[in-house]
C-alpha cells in the first residue's frame, strides 16, 4: 500500500537505501546548511526561541495545584514529609521547590520560574534523543515539536512537578540505551539514579519503569548473546533495581498514601484515553489543538508502519518498523499500563500525569515526520506543527486559569478584620488564600473548618459525604457574632461535594438574607469560584 506524498523530488523517483537514506541525506544537507542555511536556522531558531520565552510569560495567579504546591514547599523541610503523606505526592518536586524559593522567594514568577527551567533543560535531551533515533531529521523534528509543544510549555508554566517528570523520563531513557550498548559503572549508577528519581518524583513513574522492565527482561532473556546483549540487559535490570532499593525508605508513606489519599476528583481512565492523551498533548479538542492532534496521529501511525520509496511514495507495512515500535511501546505500553491500574483501583486519570510518556509519544510524532523524503513536505510539517502549537499556546499564555484574584481583591477591598471568610469546598483555599492579607479575616474551609493553605487529601471521600452543612454554618455564625460579615467563597457541584456547597449558601441566607452575590460563578476559568456577602 502506499501514500502519495504529492510534491515529487527535483531528482526523481530513485529508490532508497534502506527506505529513508535519500531523504534524510537531503534534509540533513539542507539543515546543516549546504543548500538553504537561511531559512532552516531562522525558522528552527524562531521556534525554539519562542517555545523558551513561551514557557516564562503565563500572567495567571496560582490554581489549587499550583498554591498547594508553594505553601507544602515552604514549610520547614522536618515538616514536609507528614504534610505529602496527607497531599499524596512523593517528595522530590517539593524539596527542589522548597530550595528554590529560599533563593528567589515565592512569587508567582518566580514559583513557576523552576518549571521553566526545567523545561528548557529538557531542550537539549530531546535533540539527542532524536539524533540517536533518526539522526539530524528526527533530531531536528523533536526540537521543533518539543519547543512548539502546547502541552510542555503549559507545564512548563505551572508550579507543579510534571516538566521535573519529562525531564527524568528523557535523561532515564538515554542512560538506559547507553548501558544496553555497552556497560560502564558510571552508567549503570546513571541509570540507577534516574529510576530513583522518577519514583520520587510521581507515581506514575511506576508505570513507565514497568514497561522498561519488560523490555529489558526480555532482553536479558531472548536477546543476542554478543555485545550489547543479554550480559548488558541484566547488568541495567540490576541497574534499575537498585534504583527501585532507593525508593525502600518512602514506602512505609506511599502505602499510607496508596490506601488513604486516592483522587476522588475524577473518575478511572476508560479505553478511549488510549486515543484521547495525544489531543491533550496537542492542545486539547478546540481548533488548533484537534487539527494538531489529528495531524499527530497521522504522523504516528506513518512512524509505525510507513516506509519511504522516494518523495512522492510511502509504503506501509503492517510489521511496524523497529524504530518506531519502540517507542510505541514505551510511550503506548506505558499508557495502557497506566489506564489498566486506573480502572481496577477506581483511581483518577489525567493527562498531566502522562508527562512521564509524553517524551516517548512526541519522539514518535517527530520519526513520522521523516517518512516524507522530499525535503520541502518534511518542512513543510514541521511549519504546520509549530505554526499550530504556537497558537494553541496563546490562551495558556495570555488566559487567567483562576478567578481567585478576583474574588480576593473584593475581599481585600470590602472585609474588615474580624469578617468570617468560608471556603466551600476547601479546594478553593489555597488560591484565594495566597492573595489575601495574613491576619486580620478569619478563614474557615468546609467541612474540616481548618486553615486554608492546604486541603487534607486523606480519607477525603469518606469525610466529605459523612459532612453536614448544619454544624459548619452554625460555626461561622457564632465565629461572626452580631456585627462581623461572613463571606462565602465557593463552587457547586465538586466531586463528592454533591449539592452541599450549595446548600451551605441557602442555609446562611436564611440566618442573614441581607446577601449580595458579589461575583458570579463564571465557567471561562479553570477554576471559577464566586463570592457571596452576608451582612450582619
């Protein structure tokens, strides 16, 4: 079977070497420079420099995740790991974050300054690992996806632990290749540490090393006898498990956190996330992000199956080829893992979590580019990717993703020291609460009525339907007295909330009708809670 390419080749239709040597000696040649320096270094470093400005301008004030993430970093280091063990995280981010603002503090800016950075630090990993895959082509598709990739510049711009994620998974993966070739010490302690890390960095790790696992068991098993064999695959799968060891002293607060601090937000995966995770790693399913995401399947299933004959022709071959079948494996096989686990423990699943497989999966988009021989299609891909990764990066550069603000500068402005502030739910304490005055407002989160810096994830299910709005609002009256304002901030319709948050507003309305609906709820946000005033 083949595919028309429709631009033929100024040379002709000539056979490949081996399927691709043609095309990428002619791409190779124009992108060093030998035909069309201009153009190609312009275009490749606008892109690149782009994507790196993109991932330090997001103007938004912290969400939930993000306010979490600073206020369990700032507490002292002793106090950390009893604060995870009621988040659920591992503690890798949180150190590295609670380092980083001893030097450069805890502003917005600078909080997601760290994402950044190590965002940009997975720049360069992404050319080699295109350049060990498919040479210069795939190197410099990998680049100019990475780069333009909608998905790594919005984590790339949040303060949580997923640009930390794709960063470990890239340099883990290249230190892997690098013992099966040939074993060294150094190497065998790289890999070590890499597993390490990912495991102290997000659970999901689990899923990817699993897979890795497989492979390289299979390897130590099946694999050729000679160099770069079975003696190299069993040194890395020691390699590996003692990274695994390094993890022992975190267990006893992962189990605590695997039967208490599940994610009770969302529902288990489905088989169609297997389909969906490349559209959130394209932007999502408005305009660009869909035709971005179809374009990627496309240009996966050409890295899986698609052989090029010359540079109007493309074979398909239902053996897969070798390159890509890798990659699929690891990025796919590591995905299917993940929704597996998802659905047999009820647990949520969310493609920010796919961090830790989205080098994998961006890899292969990049290997499909290169299935065009002629050098002007290649490009002109490569044009139409980053042209629409670009503009499906603009709203998370220039969108608020929480009206927090909002409703704390109607607080800042019209609460007096002594007016009850509630949060209904708690999740939307952290975000308001960072905006606001330290003292003065007293600030209650339902049901807990604790502080609201942080959300209590243990048990959180199980405590949120056992709540009853009665006893909260009979509390805020009492914290209130006679001639203090309360001031509801709050959301309907959060997950094991039910109707209550609601509720809790009917019941205040009835002790104080005097109430004015200072902010609506408005569903544009990522987060969107309003604001309702009862006077005394």
């Amino acid at each position: 079977m083949h595919i028309d390419a429709s631009v033929p080749r100024r040379s002709g239709g000539e056979e490949l070497a081996e399927g691709e040597a043609g095309g990428d000696a002619a791409a190779s040649a124009a992108l060093n420079g030998r035909r069309r320096p201009s153009a190609w270094q312009v275009a490749i470093a606008m892109a690149v420099a782009a994507g790196v400005v993109l991932r330090f301008t997001a103007r938004s004030h912290l969400w939930l995740d993000e306010a979490l993430s600073v206020n369990i970093a700032r507490l002292p280091l002793r106090s950390l790991p009893d604060a995870l063990r009621h988040d659920g995280a591992p503690p890798l981010y949180y150190l590295l974050l609670h380092w980083w603002m001893a030097l450069f503090g805890d502003g917005t800016i600078a909080v997601r300054a760290l994402s950044g950075l190590l965002a940009v630090a997975a720049i360069p990993l992404v050319w080699v690992a295109g350049r060990r895959l498919g040479g210069t082509r795939v190197a410099t598709a990998a680049l100019v996806l990475f780069a333009a990739s909608p998905f790594a510049v919005r984590f790339g711009t949040e303060t949580r632990m997923y640009s930390l994620l794709t960063l470990l998974a890239l340099a883990g993966w290249l230190a892997l290749d690098d013992l099966l070739q040939r074993f060294s010490w150094s190497r065998a302690i790289a890999v070590a540490i890499a597993t390490a890390l990912l495991l102290y960095t997000h659970y999901w790790s689990f899923y990817l090393l699993m897979v890795a696992g497989a492979v390289v068991a299979h390897r130590a098993l099946r694999g050729p006898a000679g160099p770069a064999g079975r003696q190299e695959a069993r040194r890395a799968a020691m390699a590996m498990a003692v990274g695994c060891a390094m993890f022992l002293p975190w267990i006893p607060s992962f189990l605590f956190q695997l039967r208490h601090t599940g994610t009770p937000w969302a529902g288990a995966a489905s088989p169609r996330v297997l389909f969906d995770t490349v559209f959130e790693f394209a932007g999502g399913f408005w305009d660009p992000g869909f035709v971005l995401g179809l374009l990627s399947w496309v240009l996966i299933l050409l890295a899986l199956f698609g052989r090029p004959i010359d540079g109007r022709r493309i074979e398909l071959d239902l053996r897969t080829r070798p390159e890509g079948r890798m990659l699929a494996v690891a990025g796919f096989g590591t995905l299917g893992v993940a929704m597996l686990a998802s659905f047999l423990a009820q647990s949520a699943f969310a493609a920010r979590y796919a961090s830790v497989l989205f080098p994998f999966v961006l890899l292969l988009v990049a290997l499909g580019t290169t299935r065009f021989a002629d050098p002007r299609v290649y490009g002109g891909i490569l044009a139409a990717v980053a042209v629409l990764g670009l503009i499906a990066i603009i709203p998370n550069a220039v969108g608020d993703r929480t009206s927090a603000p909002k409703v704390a500068a109607l607080l800042a402005a019209q609460a007096r020291p002594g007016d009850v502030v509630a949060y209904c739910p708690d999740q939307l304490g952290p975000s308001v609460s960072r905006l606001l005055p330290a003292d003065g407002l007293v600030q209650l989160t339902f049901p807990s009525g604790g502080a609201p810096e942080r959300v209590d994830w243990v048990d959180y299910a199980d405590r949120n339907h056992a709540a009853s709005t009665i006893p909260f609002t009979q509390m805020l009256l009492e914290r209130a007295g006679p001639t203090h304002t309360i001031w509801l901030v709050w959301s309907p319709n959060y997950s094991t909330f039910g109707t209550k948050c609601t509720a809790l507003g009917d019941r205040l309305a009835q002790a104080r009708p005097h109430m004015d609906r200072l902010l609506k709820i408005k569903t544009q946000y990522f987060e969107h809670p309003g604001l309702i005033r009862y006077r005394p």
